[in-house]
C-alpha cells in the first residue's frame, strides 16, 4: 500500500510540473526573441543586441538600462522615433515591412544599431 501511494504522489509530481513547464512556455517567460517580439536593452551606451532580425509584425521593445538619456531614431526616414528615453524608459514599435531598419540615438550619434525585418 505504502508503494502505490509513493507511485502516486510521483506522478502527480511529474504532471504537475509538466503543466507548469507548458504554462510557462505558453505565457513567453522564456527568451523574448520570439515570432511576436523582442527587445533591445540600452546599456552603457550601446544597444544590445545591436542587429536583431524579426519578422513582419513583430514588435520590439527597447528598455533604457543607462543613468542617462537616449533616443531610438531611424538614420534615415521617421519608422523610428522614440521621445526621451530617460532610465528605465521604454519604447515599442511593431515593424509592418520587411526591410532593414538602421537606428541611433540622438544623443549619442555613435550608439548605432539595426533591425533586419524578414
């Protein structure tokens, strides 16, 4: 009896975690570089990653990490254009075309980055 009760509580182990890995899966808690969206983190004066390739509709989410203020902007055209990032400031933009997508930050033209859109 005491080893079909063990087998139980096992099992009931196993699917539990099982069901928490799908959730958590599910709900994005892993990496972001995903089919619907990724992010850039400004951190001491650069973007990381600084080429990022995502897929017609995605969104991306630029997070300012650094103590002072940045921008996200096209170096050409007006797809990007973000107000004043200050710490902790975000800024999300959901590409509708393929092409790629050069950027800077106004502050500090030599913080460049690109977004390939495929």
């Amino acid at each position: 009896m005491k080893s079909g009760v063990i087998i139980s509580i096992v099992l009931a182990i196993l699917i539990l975690g099982g069901i928490i890995y799908y959730f958590s899966q599910s709900a994005g808690t892993g990496n972001k570089n995903t089919a619907t969206g990724a992010d850039v983190q400004i951190q001491s004066f650069s973007f990381s990653p600084s080429i990022l390739t995502v897929k017609v509709g995605d969104t991306v989410t630029w997070t300012n990490l650094d103590s002072a203020p940045h921008t996200v902007t096209s170096d050409s055209g007006t797809e990007l254009n973000s107000q004043n990032l200050d710490r902790e400031g975000i800024y999300s933009h959901e590409f509708t075309v393929a092409g790629t997508y050069e950027y800077h930050c106004a502050y500090h033209p030599s913080m460049k980055a690109k977004i390939i859109v495929e």
